[in-house]
C-alpha cells in the first residue's frame, strides 16, 4: 500500500475497554490493510470495569487501566494510543473537554473517525457511552485556535453494538457493516485482557463477544461483523472501500 492510500483512523471511546469490546474487529482490519490506527479514550474508567481494582487508589487504577488497554490493543497489532482523563459515570462535556478533544482531533487530522458509540440516550452507567458520541460530533475542530488550521472530519462512523444492551427512545440499527471473520478471535483475547477475566469469566465474555459478532455477520451475509451508521455515508463508504 502506497502512503497516499494509507488512513490515519482515529477510534475513540468512552472507556478503555469500549474501543475492543465495540469496534476492535474493525480496528485490527483497518491494522490489517496497513492503515494508521490511533485509540483515543476519553476517561479512564475509573468508576466502571474495576471492580477487580477495589481498594487501589485512583491513580494505581489509572496505571493498571493504561497497561492493560495497551497490551489488549497491541493484540490488535494497534501501537499508537491517547489517554484523556475527563472523568466517568457521568462523563460531561464540559467547554474544557471539547476544546481538549478538538485539539487531538486538529493535531491528527484523521482521514476517519471511528467512534465506539452511536449519540442515542442511555439510561445505564451514567450515560456515559451517548454523551462519548455527542462529544466527537460537538468537538470544534473547526474553529480557528492558537495558530491551528480549522479541520472538518471528513468521514465520522458510529458503532451500533449497543443497541442490542442498552435502552433507547428510538432503535438505531445498523446500516453499514464491516466482515470481521478475520480479526475476531484477536477481539475475543483483547476483550478477555482488557477485563481481566480467567476461566468460566474469559469463556462467558468470548461467547457473548461471538454471539453480537454472529448477529451482525448473519445481517451482512459474512460470519462476524461490526454493525455501523453514519450520518454522512457516501464520504464515509469511500474510506472503508465498502
């Protein structure tokens, strides 16, 4: 691949573990085509998916976090991660955040972005998964700011995997899907790392894993998949070859 059809692909996510759990198929397939891939979490996850961490401090929580999310995405074969601390359960978008984030998103100037949650409203964990995707829609990569180039996101995709778990006003159903028959067994080993679980833990969190994979792979006619929806699809089917 020449390094004009090589992406820059920023995937970002409320938590560390969302960006496997969510689109880590996708991710790898992006590693795959030899594309630049870069993660970027919002929080830390301090108050969820620790419960393995109770009695540690805040700051030897962040420490383990780090470690683990960058040894589960470097099964994925992704190198490259960033690690914003805006604080979970709830998650806010404050001015100060999205300015933080459209600051990232300006340094990096992504050919896509790829974020691990569709902007629904949720009534789970504080809400933090909508607020993550309503974030990266408001980040105001356009404005002009310490001498940066305004930017636009030229292709944005949200990850649909929630609608099978979460509540929603209104059901979004994925529109896009992308075949990740070849990366899921490297999904289901990052997934069981990022959370840490062993024995019956790591089999139940591989069959759920498989099992929305399946779903998605029976929609598309493939047998895993990553279910996808944009509000701005025929740019963004250009940059995933769809």
């Amino acid at each position: 691949m020449s390094s004009q059809e090589r992406k820059t692909v920023l995937a970002i996510g409320a938590h560390p573990s969302d960006l496997v759990a969510n689109i880590g198929g996708t991710l790898g397939k992006h590693i795959l085509r030899g594309d630049r891939v870069i993660s970027l979490t919002l929080t830390y996850g301090v108050e969820v998916h620790t419960e393995r961490l109770v009695g540690q401090s805040e700051a030897e929580i962040k420490e383990s976090v780090r470690r683990q999310t960058i040894a589960a995405a470097n099964l994925l074969g992704l190198e490259e991660h960033i690690f914003l601390d805006f604080g979970d359960t709830p998650l806010v978008a404050t001015r100060q955040n999205l300015l933080e984030l459209a600051d990232v998103i300006q340094d990096l100037r992504p050919d896509l972005v790829i974020c691990a949650h569709y902007p629904f409203r949720e009534d789970q964990w504080g809400g933090d998964h909508g607020e993550a995707a309503r974030m990266v829609e408001r980040a105001p990569t356009w404005r002009h700011h310490a001498g940066k180039k305004p930017f636009q996101i030229p292709a944005l995709w949200f990850g649909c995997v929630e609608y099978m778990f979460f509540s929603h006003p209104t059901p979004h159903i994925p529109d896009t899907y992308v075949d990740t028959t070849a990366t899921i067994e490297q999904k289901i080993q990052a997934c069981i790392m990022t959370w840490d679980m062993h024995g019956p833990e790591a089999e139940k969190t591989a069959a759920l894993i498989r099992n929305a994979d399946r779903h998605f792979g029976a929609c598309a006619g493939v047998p895993y998949a990553e279910g996808f929806e944009t509000r701005r699809r025929p740019r963004a089917v250009e940059y995933l070859g769809l």
